[in-house]
C-alpha cells in the first residue's frame, strides 16, 4: 500500500503476459515457454485435449488452479475459454544439473530453499540478497509458494533474472536430494538448536527457510541436517524472514571468505 493525498491506495501490480484459450496454451508448452500456472473455469468438460494439458503440466511442474466462472469476467471480452496461462518471466532450470556444474567448476554450493513463502515482497528479497552473496540457486515448490511474476521480479530488483531458480514438486524430497549429493541442509527457525555465528557455514550448503507465519514444515525440519537461528534480544519475538535471510548468508559469505 502506498500513502497519496491523506489516504491510502493499492500499489499497482506489475504487468504479468498472459495467453487465453487451449490451443494457443498448449502451442506455448510446445514451444518450450515457461508457464507460471495455468488457471482453468471449474466445470469444463472434459477431453483429450485438457487430459494432455494436465498431463504436460504436471511433468513440467506448473501448477493447475480451479477457478469459479466469474474470476473470468475480469477478462473481459476475451476468448479465452475458461482458460488461462500467466508466462513466466523466470527461466527455470534443473536443480541436479545446477548442483553438478558447481561442482565440475569447483565451486562450494549455496543453495537457498523457499519452504511455503507467499509473501512476494518476501521472496522477491530473498532473491536479491541470495543473488547479491553469490548463491548458486533459489529453490522454490511448484505449490504453496508466492508466485515468481512480474512483481516479483520487480521486487528483487532483477535479481531473479540473474540467479538459477529451481522450481521442484515437493521440498522435502527435494532435502533427500540434496543430502544425497552431498549438500548439507540446514533449516532456520525460531527454536533452531544452534545460533548462525556458531554453525560451519563453510561446505556446501543449503539454507531453508520458511513462511514467516507457518516457519519450515515440520517434515522439512525432520528430514534437515540439522536447526540454526539468529538471536533476538528486544521485545519483538521474531524477524521478518528475508532480514533473517540476509544476516545467515552474509555469515556465511564471512566464513567462506576467511577459509580462502
């Protein structure tokens, strides 16, 4: 929200591409473009042609939103069909062929995993202060997550166009990858065990963090290597999750520079 004139209005959302109908849908997952998600009116009938959309987009990791049938009236005159695909500005990549190539140039990883963060805002400065240490990686759910458009691309100040984003089904099998691939995980959260100063940041490294309201999944804390936090001493209980993101990678940027 912005402050104009005594009162308060909405801040305009960036300007996201869309395509409207099937056909031209599916032409755009032909061609390889990355699709954010896919909206499509509840009650459709079904075909072989939506079967196929389904399909592509569950292996492809877009998620497949329901809607009622007046979310499409804001579209107005529009043949669109009951069906709708915001493109992706992000270009996502494979996480396994990120981990490998930083290991083939021999690079230590940091990794950054986005467990449920909806807050755009959020994780548009995440994006930038991962970028800015140097992370190799933002890894995000294809679900339960804010969604990577226009505003937050616009929040992280471009970053999102410079550092590889990863976007996966599941974060906690995505932890099993990881560790499998010799990646320590390590989840921030309130009650970790360990303040960040005191942990080994230095090897390869992959930083969860969760939604500011929820914190990690509890699976996702089960599954990780191991609890970390950054102290607090005032009155206020809790630090908003990209501050908290900055403040562990700069540690870990510090101790990687002193290992040099």
């Amino acid at each position: 929200m912005e402050r104009a004139g005594g009162g308060w209005q909405r801040r305009p959302r960036a300007q996201q591409e869309m395509v409207y109908g099937l056909r031209p849908i599916m032409e755009a997952l032909e061609a390889g473009r990355e699709l954010e998600r896919i909206i499509l009116r509840e009650g459709l009938t079904p075909s072989d042609e939506l079967s196929t959309l389904h399909r592509i987009a569950r292996q492809r990791g877009i998620p497949v939103q329901y809607v009622p049938p007046m979310w499409f009236g804001r579209l107005g005159s529009r043949n669109h069909q009951g069906m709708v695909a915001y493109l992706s500005p992000i270009e996502y990549q494979d996480l396994s062929e990120i981990i490998i190539s930083t290991f083939e140039r021999g690079e230590v990883p940091l990794l950054v995993v986005a467990d449920g963060i909806t807050d755009v805002h959020n994780i548009g400065a995440i994006a930038r202060t991962a970028e800015c240490v140097g992370a190799h990686a933002l890894i995000v759910p294809s679900r339960g997550s804010a969604q990577l458009g226009a505003d937050a691309l616009k929040t992280s100040a471009g970053a999102l166009s410079h550092i590889a984003v990863c976007r996966v089904g599941s974060i906690a099998q995505t932890v099993q990858q990881l560790q499998a691939n010799g990646v320590r995980v390590l989840a921030a959260s309130e009650k970790g065990a360990t303040v960040h100063t005191r942990m080994d940041l230095t090897g390869p490294l992959a930083l969860v963090l969760g939604d500011e309201y929820e914190g990690v999944s509890t699976e996702v804390l089960r599954a990780a290597d191991g609890t970390l936090k950054v102290p607090i001493h005032g009155s206020v209980g809790s630090l908003n999750v990209s501050v908290a993101a900055g403040i562990i990678l700069y540690e870990a940027e510090r101790q990687r520079n002193q290992k040099v």
